[in-house]
C-alpha cells in the first residue's frame, strides 16, 4: 500500500476521530451517525480537462436544531505545493454545484505546510477582488509530537510525523505511541495501519534506537515488544515475498534468454551448416535477449558466419 493511500485509508476508518482531534468545534456539531462517504467521480470534469479524484468526501448531518446535511472534503498532501490553494478552490466549486451543500475542506500536509490553520485562495481582477476563498490546514510537521501522542490512538501515530524539537526523550516518545495504540480497543486492521504509519516515519538510530531496545525489554513495555517483532516478521516474510517474486523474474528472463539462443543456434546450424566449439561458445557469451534479436534478425539476409559477426 502507497503512503497516499495509507493516509486515505486510516482517514476513511478514523474521520470522526480525525475531525474531533484537530476541529473539535465542529467535530461536536456534526451527527456521526448518518456519516456516509461519497464516491469520486465527480471529479472527472474539472476545469482543463484534468481527471481528479478527491481523497476523502463524506456526507453528515448537523446536530445543531434542524439537522442540516453538509460535506467534509479532506485532501492529503505529501508537502505543500504552490499551486495547491487553487486546486482545493476547484474542487469545492466542483463539490458545491454537485450536491449543493455546504463544504467543510481541509487539507492534511505529512510534510511541510504552512503555519497557519486557515489558508485562502484568491483572485483579483483590474485591482479588485472577486473571489476569497478560505479551507482549513493541518501541518502535522509543525505541531508538537509530545502534546498529540497521549490524545488518542489516531493523534499517537500521526506524532510520528510531527515536530520532535520538545522531545528529550525519544526512545520513550516512540514507545508511547505504540503503546497508545496497542491497547485502544480499534479492530486490529487499523492498529495494523496506525502501526506502519509510526514504524514508517519515526525510525530511531545510533543511542535513541539502543535505547528504545532496552526500554521495550522492560515487562511494562511487553505489548509494544510482541507489536514490533510481529512487524520485524512482517517485513521478514514481505522481503523473502519480494526475494522469490526476484527470483520468479530472474528464473523466466533466463529462461526466454536460453530459448533464444537455442533458437540461434538451430538457426544457424540450418542455414550454413554443423557450428564450429568458437561459434557456439560466442553464442552462449550472449548475455541479453536484446543482443540475441539482433543476430536473428541479422541472420535472414547474412551469408556467411562472418558475415553475421560470429565467423574467424
């Protein structure tokens, strides 16, 4: 699973927990009951002709007298990009005439990001301004991973990713988010997601990561040690996987290779007779399938072994 994708997966299982961590104003407002996520197609007629598809778009109710229905639009961003304000301003134009309601778009930087929570895109004409346009902005690398990692299981793995400046003491600060995980009481397919998202970006080296080892030795730590050999055994058998489909790969290119020069050689034999020992060891020095096409191809107009670049 790509990186994207992972942040849009734990987003679609983890909305509410998501909106309650970083919005909880309007987290509180919002009837999570009637949460219904949309599909992306929409998207496929923005301006210019580009084929977009929106990350995360759900549909809810307001609690707030009587019950309103409103979108939330979440777009994750790996850093932030210039022409990024624009491309949020297009998508809730696209999404408001659609469905005609109400939008509430955010945008989720792992990397980077600007500082402030409330971003603009504007447009002016002869001087003046059209058009002001305002969504909310999460800049994960510019809050701090000390006040998020106790929030909740959803804070604890995306401190992986925020600023460690406060932090004395990562070993532990790595430690509690797994731990924060570990034991809520998620299914065990998003504690798996949450889980690769803290090994994926909180990696420890030189003394932090001795000590992390000593740490997780401890019998407080037993659910954070027994979490991380199960992703060493993970990423073990994900590798051997890789190792084998390597060698799958390997076995069948060799394989068309020898084919070839079999091919060759039967060829060659036919045209111009019984191959001398120098010909047929120049013919299995061939080392590319590549290499072989050109002597077949060569091989329908040549007249002679020296000719084809094998002979004396």
């Amino acid at each position: 699973m790509g990186h994207d994708q992972l942040f849009k997966t734990i987003l679609e299982g983890l909305l509410r927990d998501f909106l309650e961590l970083f919005f909880p104003e309007a987290a509180a407002r919002l009837d999570f009951d009637t949460l219904r996520f949309l599909g992306k197609e929409v998207f496929a007629n923005v301006p210019e002709g580009e084929v977009r598809e929106a990350d995360i778009v759900a549909r809810l109710e307001t609690r707030d007298g009587e019950p309103e229905l409103i979108l939330v639009h979440v777009e994750v961003q790996a850093e932030h990009r210039g022409d990024f304000a624009r491309r949020m301003f297009e998508y809730y134009a696209v999404l408001r005439l659609h469905y005609h309601l109400p939008v509430f778009p955010i945008v989720l930087y792992l990397r980077g990001g600007p500082h402030s929570r409330l971003a603009e895109y504007r447009e002016e004409l002869f001087g003046q301004e059209l058009l002001l346009f305002r969504y909310h902005s999460v800049a994960l690398a510019r809050l701090p991973a000390e006040e998020y990692v106790g929030t909740s299981p959803l804070g604890a793995a995306l401190s992986a990713l925020m600023s460690l400046e406060k932090s004395r003491d990562r070993a532990r600060l790595r430690a509690s988010m797994l731990e924060r995980v570990v034991g809520s009481e998620l299914d065990e397919a998003l504690k798996y997601l949450l889980v690769n998202v803290i090994e994926t970006y909180f990696v420890l080296s030189g003394e932090d990561a001795e000590r992390y080892r000593r740490l997780i030795s401890r019998k407080e730590y037993r659910a954070v040690q027994e979490v991380e050999l199960t992703w060493a055994d993970k990423l073990m058998e994900k590798g051997w996987e890789k190792g084998r489909e390597k060698g799958r790969e390997e076995g069948r290119e060799a394989g068309v290779i020898e084919g070839k020069r079999e091919t060759l050689s039967r060829q060659l034999s036919a045209k111009f007779g019984p191959l001398p020992e120098n010909v047929l060891a120049k013919i299995a020095a061939i080392g590319t399938a590549s290499e072989l096409d050109t002597y077949l191809d060569r091989l329908v107009a040549a007249i002679s072994l020296q000719e084809m670049g094998l002979g004396e």
